[in-house]
C-alpha cells in the first residue's frame, strides 16, 4: 500500500514545459552517439541503448494514441498488448541511430502538441493495466519516462535536475505505482523539500530520507546517492 501526501505540486504548464526541456537534454546528449555505443548494454536486462530508445519512441506513440482517443470521446489503449508492444519496440531497436535520433525526435514532437490537450481532464485512463491515473496525469507520466530513462542511457556528464515541485511530483507519483506490488518491503520516505510518503508492506519499516530527486531514482533503479539517508541496494525489487 501507499499513502500520498496531499501537496500542491507543480502547475501543469510548468510539467509540460518539464517535458519539453528534459526530452531536448536527452537529444542532445544522444545526438553524437555512434551506432556502437547505441548497441552498448543497459541496466535493464537484456535492453541496450537502442532498446531503452526503442521503447520512448513507442512509449510517446501509445501516449499519443491514448490523447487521440480522449479527444473523440473513444477509450483507446496504448498497444493492442504487451506482445506487440514488445515487437515494437525490438523492431525499433535494431534500426541505426540516425533513425533512432529521428524516430526520437519525431514521436516527442508529436506527443507535445498533444499533451496540452488534457489540461484539467480527470477522464480515468490505464497506461498500465491494473493502474488507472487522471488524464491530466499523463505529461506526469511521460515526465517519469524521459528522466528515468535519461538516466538508463549514461550518458556521460549528464546529470538529472528536477524543479523541486516536479521531484515531488514524479516521487509521489512512483510511490503510488510501486505501492501496489505485494512484495514491496515497508518504507518511509522523507524527501528534504515535502511530506513524509509511506509505501509498502505493513508492519516493520525502514525510513529513506534525502532530497526528492533523489529518493525517484533511488525508486525507480536502486541508485544509492551519498545524500540519501537509509537508503539500501534495492535492484533486486525494481
């Protein structure tokens, strides 16, 4: 289970143009990448650079399928299933990196005349099964893609920056995905800059404090930064 705090978070305009900024970073660091270092490997098993590019290509085209569907008044899914999601994306994968940067480049443009659209629509929409999420939630979501996956790519020097109401916001919003898995050890979360979250199994619990931005990739991928407090290697359970 988890318990959201009730905070104000970031405007949506400000998620939006979020979006905008860190999918233009993430460009720009990927745009000198040889088609050697797009086959380099990842964390994610099995996945190498062009896998984790793969998979934000077809990431912002389900989103904006679910967005085309939302404005016709029609439920539409983000894949037919998860099998062609995932021949989606090993397709993908084994194009060049030109045609990575392009496909890149392409689909985040696409998803960005988009994503203004859902403004204050709560229209209750299930990016993955089992979890649905208001409408205006998306740009959030696809937020979480481009950082999480910004990071998966290592680029070297790049570092992830997160406005402190976006941090929030994105640490929040992983917290109530993850609270829903059963074997999720009990944890109290104590981000610097906001409310305490509480997520996981009941009973005993470990507490991991530090800043936002952070505590999200400590989340998302186990990354143990030297100012996280109480914070363990957690890959096992990511």
């Amino acid at each position: 289970m988890s318990s959201r705090p009730a905070v104000p978070g970031a405007a949506f305009d400000v998620i939006l143009e979020a979006v905008r900024e860190h999918t233009h970073v993430l460009l720009g660091a990927t745009i000198g990448f040889s088609d050697e270092q797009w086959a380099q490997p990842t964390g994610l098993p099995g996945w190498t650079r062009s896998h984790v590019a793969s998979h934000l290509v077809e990431n912002a085209r389900g989103l904006v399928r679910v967005c085309r569907g939302l404005a016709e008044g029609r439920p539409a899914r983000m894949y037919p299933s998860h099998a062609d999601k995932m021949r989606s994306i090993e397709r993908g994968a084994l194009a060049g990196g030109l045609r990575l940067q392009i496909n890149l480049d392409t689909t985040a443009s696409e998803l960005q005349t988009q994503l203004p659209m859902l403004h204050g629509n709560s229209t209750p929409v299930e990016l993955r099964a089992g979890d649905p999420m208001p409408a205006d939630q998306i740009p959030l979501a696809r937020l979480f893609e481009v950082v999480v996956h910004s990071v998966d790519l290592d680029v070297a020097g790049h570092e992830v920056h997160l406005h402190t109401d976006i941090a929030l916001d994105l640490l929040a919003f992983e917290s109530e995905r993850l609270g829903r898995r059963p074997d999720l050890p009990g944890m109290l979360l104590l981000p610097d800059e906001g409310p305490q979250i509480r997520l996981g199994a009941e009973g005993d619990f470990s507490t991991i404090g530090g800043p936002a931005d952070e505590l999200v990739l400590w989340l998302a991928r186990g990354i143990v930064s030297p100012r996280l407090r109480g914070a363990w290697d957690r890959t096992s359970v990511v």
